[in-house]
C-alpha cells in the first residue's frame, strides 16, 4: 500500500509532469523547434520513470515483504519480476 509520504512524492512529482506536458503541447501548438520538443518529452519520460521507481521501492518495502512474511511472497516476487521486465523495456 502506498503510505502518505509516498503518495505525497508522487503526486507532486505528477503534478509537475502535468505541467510539462501542457508545455509541451503548447510548444507543438506554437510549432516551435522539433528538437527542444522532443527534450521536453525526453524530461516528461524521465520524470515519469521517477515516479514509478517512488512506486516500486515503496511496493517492495511494503507489499512484497509483507508478502514474504507471510510465507506467500512466491507471487509478488513473479509479480514484482514482470514489472521489473516491463519497465526496463522502456
């Protein structure tokens, strides 16, 4: 479960990343220079992955562990691996 700091960590940096991409569409709206565009969107990717890194390492301090624990962490470590697969596919 994501706790309050997490959730507030998150949700600031996704407010921030709201911001850049309404930047970004005003940028592709004021049809400026291709390659500052595709920076913003660079910026906009990255601050996203942050996002999901705040979100994995709070899902294995929490979940997982829990999880293992338990005596039932076999599936939330296949979970965790496919998510982990996902995401460096990116």
């Amino acid at each position: 479960m994501i706790n309050d700091k997490v959730k507030k960590e998150a949700l600031t940096r996704l407010k921030r990343v709201e911001g850049q991409v309404r930047g970004i569409m005003k940028m592709i709206e004021e049809e400026q220079y291709c390659i500052d565009i595709i920076n913003q969107v660079s910026a906009a990717e990255k601050a996203l992955n942050g996002v999901s890194r705040i979100v994995m390492k709070r899902h294995v301090e929490s979940c997982v562990t829990e999880a293992i624990v338990r005596g039932e962490g076999q599936n939330k470590i296949e979970e965790l691996i496919d998510a982990v697969y996902k995401y460096s596919k990116r």
